[in-house]
C-alpha cells in the first residue's frame, strides 16, 4: 500500500511538474511579445518624430502630434514593462516552485527504491 502510495505521489508530481512546464513556456512566450511591442513602440517613436513621418499627401506631422504619439507610446511601454516585470516575477516562482517540486519527486523515487 506503501509503494502504491508512493506511486501515486510520483504520478501526481509528474504532472505537476508538466503543468509548470506547459506555464512556464506561456509565461517566456508572454514576456518575448513584450519585448517585441516595446521595440514596435521605440519604432513609431523614431517615425513620429523623422520627417519621413508626414502624411501621405505630403502635409507635416504637427509638433502636438508628435507630442501626443510620444505620451501615448510612452504609456504603453511603461504598461509593456511592467507586464514584462510581473510576467518575470512569476516566472521567478514558477521556476522556484518546479526546482522545489523536482526534489520532491527525487525524494519519493529514492523511497520508493528503497521500499522495492
């Protein structure tokens, strides 16, 4: 009943330990969209601001313009880096708790051997 137990136990790890997995690798495909917005943003500040930038019938971007698109893409990179931050903590824990898990499941199969 002992090794059945142990067993179970194993079972139950192992399948927590690919449920972490499977987050773990939402968490890292989060943070990479993060980043790829943050340098979308860094470029249509540097468009906003070239004279490349005017309209397509020629007309100038005005200055409030480009102030405006600057503020707007500024709050949005902050928004992007905090979201990238809360996305690392977690991914921080994750880590930690599937490490702690992993020393678990080692734990149990030594006492299962030993059992056997």
């Amino acid at each position: 009943q002992a090794e059945e137990e142990l067993q179970e136990a194993c079972t139950r790890q192992a399948l927590q330990l690919q449920e972490m997995g499977r987050r773990e690798r939402l968490l890292r495909a989060d943070a990479g969209r993060a980043r790829e917005q943050l340098e979308s943003f860094k470029s249509q500040v540097l468009q906003a601001c070239s004279p490349a930038a005017a309209g397509v019938a020629g007309t100038a971007v005005t200055e409030q313009q480009v102030i405006e698109k600057v503020r707007q893409i500024s709050e949005e990179s902050q928004q992007t880096h905090e979201r990238e931050k809360c996305l690392q903590e977690e991914l921080s824990s994750r880590l930690s708790k599937e490490k702690e898990v992993s020393e678990n499941v080692e734990v149990f199969k030594k006492s299962l051997h030993e059992l056997q």
